[in-house]
C-alpha cells in the first residue's frame, strides 16, 4: 500500500544501471505515434467527451440572474443552491433560486429531467447570450455539470471575497459522462490527522474535478480516528498518537463529527468509504484492546514512522475469538454510520502474517462486513484469501510487478490479482508510480517519499486503467477491462513534514495537514480525475498541460497552494532559457547516467527526478547559441559526428561542438540543434535507458524538448 521497505525497488533518481539496458527502439518506431486529439475550445478538467463552441456571444451574470430549476426535487433545488453559494463571494450576487416548469431567458437552468441515456452522472450544458442550461438525468448529473460551468467563468470566480469583473460564460455545447463510475481520493488521516474543517475543504477541492469517492484511511499503527462507543479506550488511547506527535487528547472524530463529514460529502455527492485496517497496522488498536495481542497485554502507543510492524494475534482460537468479536463490533458501528456501499478492510503489510493467520482476518472482517450488508473494499492483498464475489480491490503495484506478468517470477501482488479475478472481484485501479500523491514529485520536493519512483505531473497523467496491470507493452492484462471499477489517487502522510527523505528532529517544520494535502494533490489530483472521466482517446498530455495551466489562476484565487510543478505553461510565469534547467521530452528527463563525471559518457534519458544528474545549465555564447553543462558533472554537452553520432559530455573548452541552437518549436517546447551540423538532438524512444543522438529534423515528438 505504502511501503518504504517494497521489494528494494531500485529509485529512477540512481539511474545506475543504464548500460545494461538494451536500446532497440528506433527513431522511426517512435515517431510513429498517433494523432493528437484537436485542441479543446475551453480549458477544461477533466476533458468532456465533446465540446464545442458556438457563435454568437456568451451570457453576462448579474445581480438579477436567477437560477432556475426545473423541478421539485429536494436534491436539484439543493444543487442550485450550492451553485448560488459557489457564486456569491466573488460575484457579490445574491442570487434567487426559483423553480420553473419552463426554461425561462437570462437564468441558469438546471434540468434533472433529461433522457435517461445520460445515466447518473452524465450531463449536457449548451450557453449562448440568453442563458445557461445543465441537463442532465438526476441531480448528480447536474452537480458534474456544475463543475464544468465554474470553469467556463473567469478564474476569479473562485475567490471568496467580491471581484469587479464581468461574469460571462462563453456560447458553448458540451455533451459529458464518465469513463468510470469508481473516481475516488484517498485521506490518510490516520499517520495525521485532519480536523474536521480541513476535511471539508479537501471534499471541495476534489469535487471540483468531478471526484465523487472519499476513502478515509481511519486507523494505523499510529492513530484510530473513530469514535467506536462499544470500545471507547480506542480513542481515549488510540487516538493519542500521530506520525511524529504523542499526547494527543481530540485527535479523532467523534460520532458526530463523522457524520458530519458524510453529511457533507452528501452533498457534493460523494460517497465516503471508511478504512479500518488490518490485520496489519492495527499498533494503535493493539494499544487499546489487550485481548488482541497474545500476551493479552496492551501495547505502547506508537508515533513513529515504520510500516509492517503490528499484526492481530490470530495464532489461537481464544485470541482469533478475540479479534473476529473486536472486528464485529466495531464494523457494526461503522456502518451504522456510513450509508456508503462500502467498507474498506485493509489487508497489505502483513509479511509475519502466516497463510493461516491471514485467512482467519480476512473471515471474520468479511463475514462481519457482510453481515451488516457492505460490500467488501480491501487492497490487492486482500484476494490472496477467500473473498465474497462481490468485492473490491484496490490495486496499488508498480512498474515492477508489470515487468513481472507472465514470467515465471510473476510478483506476488500478481498472483494476488489472480487470485482475486478469479473469484470474481472487481477492481479501482491506484498503481503507486502514477496515482500515489505522497510521492515526491522530484528530488526537490520537501515531503512525501519516493520508494516508488519519482511522480511528475506528467506520470500521473500518462497511463490507462486498463493496462495498469498489463506487461509494460500494454498486452496481457490480468484485470479485464469490464473488471475495472475506477480509479483513485491516494495521499498518505507517512513523511508530511519537511526534509521527509530523514527522519523528524526538534527542528523539523509540519506544514497544516490541509496544506501538505494541496501542494501534493495539486496539480496531480486533477490529473488522476481525468483519467478517471475522460475517455482515453480523448487523452492527450500535450493538450493537458495547456489545459491544466489554465487552472492555476482558479487554485490561487481559491487559496489552494499547489505546487507550480514545471513543464506546464502557468500564466504570468516567463520562462527563460538561460539558467539551470532540466530538458524533457516523451515524459522522460535527459540524464547524465549515475551522474558519472568520465569524459565520453552518453547522457539517456530516464525518469525525471530534477537531481543534479538531470540539471543542465544553458549558458548564451554571444552568438546565439548556448552550451549545457551538466550540474552532476560539470562537464557539457557536446555533438560529435554527423546524423545518428552520440551526444557525449566532455570538459568544456566552449568550441563550436559544445555549441547549440535553442529554438522555440510547439507547445512551449524547443528544438535543440548542434551549432556545426544542424542536426537535432534526438531521442531513441520514450523508455528508461534510451540512446540520445543527433538526426535530421523529422518533426518527431521525441525531438521536441522541454526546457524547464
């Protein structure tokens, strides 16, 4: 789920053993590529299915603008007056909420009355200078289309306090459904926990990008967030303890308070899945239940930081006993109070855990789920053992284990999605190399880790749920497509601190739970919910990246401080190509592999991670070119040869070798071309390892670059 300690995964920042990786693409296999969608006419996430722009001129809000809604229904209504309150801050426009039975000029129509075809969430929204009008089939339908129209407004929109602007929403047509009914983010509240307020605010932010699954990481080593009457001692010593933190005396929600939460999330139309974890990460109930260690004696409440450390004692009948009836009474309660399909069981970390023991969890937390008729949810491990047909996975493996399908050293976690196919589960897709937001974005991020590879915005966007568990060629996928429930992105706080790559000292700066949750999920959140929405022939990154930057304005105007992550084009930032910058292309870094300091080593391109190996500083000459020196070597780059000669480093002497032509190409990217011959630098192809060399201009993605 979140391990630090996994398999030993080899980090993409080492880049160590590029030379034995073998480079057989070719230029022209890679330029073979697919059309890019068109461009999109407004700059939306997540993408629509179809949209378009209308002549004519858009509609003007004022102050006498009403919101319409076509229908009795306490739920519509309820939509069209969250969007009168979305609306008055910024607008200063206190806008009357009617119902209609017609669709009335100069109004905001929202109509839950439309053709059943558009299903529970889809919508239609058409504008021109008479009005607005959302249709959809159901009031859910109608909150997504919500979202879309925010975004046709000006950025300020989002502010809460009143702007002087006009409020025009552009003539448009658009058409939208999801790819995927499952779309979900995940809250660890547990390593660190988030007061109620802060919750709410992070319910808004993700149902601003059509998320519409809350999962609550409720209980872990160091802390149990729910209030369970029937075993108070679960807060009173459960709840003492955070990731770094003791004493704690309100660090969990209470009956009401969870309510609340899911009451709130109600109305965002966002179901709440509630995590109580096991039989690992359970130090915090071991701590507060005697009964549930073998010795019968409590543990010590635990603050630190390790994983795989707790486990139920489940090596006798007496104490399997003892956790199948904690398991049911505390289920019992949780779901009292989730009206949610779904509760969450856990189940990975466990590596003490014997086939036996784990088998013995998995009975009595399912048939206590069960029993107060929840539908299952726990993570891929969970399928290693006897599940109801009905269940939910929650899938969280990486590159490595992609590698590793059908060899004959498939990983265990492949075996554990085998297994959990075949007994008929389904699955939300959370692969941790692309939707793990606690990841380091690179090696200058402050918090979170990177056992799983460093994720730039770019890998949060760049892959497909039906070929998460596919060989790395996109063939031989173990989940079938019509097994794929969704997706979701997910935020642990084991390291929300900063200098998270070291443990915490006296010193160590904790940003606001709230603050750590928006420079890590934005702009990944909104990534992993178009993956989640839109359909993937619609997906295009280059079109992303233009579309995302238009969403910095709203997140600033809104208060969320995002990370303004480079290789997007945001508003107001000049770009220069003088400096120390890293050079991208096909989502891949140029790289000085394991920062080697030889004359004569051929930098690759491997997965970014913005380290000194990856930093190239461009220096102008004077006659219009620059040299790149490497920030690990200290040595530049240099072209040697004619067309397909390698790119090497050498110390530099500033000839015109070391020379290159820094041209702007498309899409904020640039050529990069060698003073002497003219010829690009160019990638072999988009993988780890690939050979960079210098070719004839053949309008290849992979020789256009990012200088960022």
């Amino acid at each position: 789920m979140r391990s630090s300690h996994r398999r030993g995964r080899r980090l993409v920042a080492l880049a160590t053993a590029v030379a034995a990786l073998p480079l057989t693409a070719t230029l022209s296999q890679a330029a073979a590529a697919p059309p890019a969608p068109a461009p999109a006419p407004y700059a939306l996430v997540p993408q629509p299915v179809s949209q378009q722009a209308v002549a004519g001129a858009g509609f003007t809000l004022t102050a006498q603008t009403r919101i319409a809604v076509l229908s009795r229904d306490s739920a519509a209504v309820g939509v069209g007056t969250y969007l009168a309150k979305l609306l008055a801050p910024a607008t200063g426009y206190d806008l009357a909420v009617v119902k209609d039975t017609r669709v009335p000029k100069n109004a905001v129509v929202l109509d839950p009355d439309g053709p059943k075809s558009l299903g529970a969430e889809g919508y239609t929204l058409t504008s021109d200078e008479h009005g607005v009008v959302v249709r959809a089939h159901g009031a859910e339908g109608l909150f997504r289309g919500v979202q879309t129209l925010r975004q046709l407004l000006p950025a300020a929109v989002e502010s809460r306090s009143e702007q002087t602007r006009a409020w025009t929403v552009p003539p448009a047509k658009i058409s939208d459904s999801p790819r995927y009914e499952y779309r979900g983010v995940m809250l660890d509240v547990a390593r660190r926990f988030y007061p109620v307020a802060q919750v709410k605010r992070y319910i808004d932010e993700a149902a601003a990008y059509k998320i519409n699954t809350l999962h609550l990481h409720l209980t872990d080593d160091q802390g149990w967030r729910l209030a369970i009457d029937a075993v108070p001692d679960l807060t009173k010593v459960g709840a003492s303890t955070q990731s770094g933190f003791t004493g704690g005396s309100d660090w969990y929600y209470s009956a009401a308070d969870y309510k609340e939460i899911v009451s709130y999330a109600s109305s965002r139309f966002m179901t709440v899945v509630p995590e109580i974890d096991g039989p690992g990460h359970t130090e915090a109930a071991l701590a507060s239940v005697p009964g549930l260690n073998c010795d019968d004696k409590a543990k010590a409440p635990y603050s630190g930081f390790d994983v795989g450390i707790s486990l139920y004692c489940l090596e006798d009948g007496t104490h399997i006993g003892n956790t199948r009836r904690f398991l049911a009474a505390v289920i019992k309660e949780v779901a009292k109070l989730t009206p949610g399909p779904y509760i969450h069981l856990g189940g990975d970390e466990t590596p003490q855990a014997t086939p036996e023991q784990y088998a013995a969890y998995v009975k009595a937390a399912t048939s206590a789920a069960t029993g107060r008729n929840k539908t299952v949810m726990g993570w891929h491990q969970l399928g290693q053992s006897a599940i109801p047909a009905d269940s939910i996975l929650q899938y969280w493996g990486e590159d490595d284990d992609r590698e590793s399908i059908g060899t004959a050293e498939e990983t265990r976690s492949i075996r554990e999605v085998r297994n959990g196919v075949a007994q008929g589960a389904k699955f939300v897709m959370s692969p941790s190399d692309h939707a793990y937001l606690d990841m380091k974005y690179d090696v200058s991020t402050p918090y979170g880790l990177s056992w799983s590879g460093y994720v730039p915005v770019q890998r949060s966007y760049e892959w497909d749920p039906a070929t998460s568990t596919a060989k790395p060629d996109g063939t031989g996928a173990v989940v079938p497509a019509k097994k794929i429930a969704g997706v979701e992105a997910a935020l642990w706080a084991d390291r929300a601190y900063e200098g998270s790559n070291a443990l915490p000292t006296p010193t160590t700066r904790w940003p606001e739970p709230q603050d750590y949750a928006d420079y890590m999920s934005f702009p990944r959140l909104p990534a992993l919910a178009e993956v989640g929405w839109s359909p993937q022939s619609a997906r295009d990154w280059n079109s992303f990246r233009q579309r995302l930057a238009q969403q910095g304005p709203r997140w600033t105007a809104a208060g969320i401080g995002y990370y303004a992550a480079p290789g997007i084009p945001w508003p107001g930032v000049v770009k220069t190509v003088e400096g120390a910058h890293s050079v991208e292309t096909g989502g891949k870094a140029l790289d000085n592999p394991g920062g080697s300091t030889s004359d004569g080593t051929e930098p690759v391109l491997w997965s970014p991670n913005r380290g000194a190996n990856q930093t190239w500083t461009f220096t102008p000459q004077g006659d219009g070119t620059y040299t790149m020196l490497n920030k690990s070597s200290g040595k530049c780059a240099e072209a040697t040869g004619g067309a397909g000669a390698a790119v090497v480093q050498r110390t530099c002497d500033n000839q015109t070798g070391q020379r290159w032509r820094i041209t702007p190409a498309d899409n904020d990217r640039y050529t990069i071309a060698a003073a002497g011959s003219g010829l690009l630098l160019t990638a072999a192809s988009a993988t780890n390892g690939a050979k960079v060399t210098q070719q004839p201009d053949t309008g290849s993605t992979l020789q256009r670059w990012s200088v960022d």
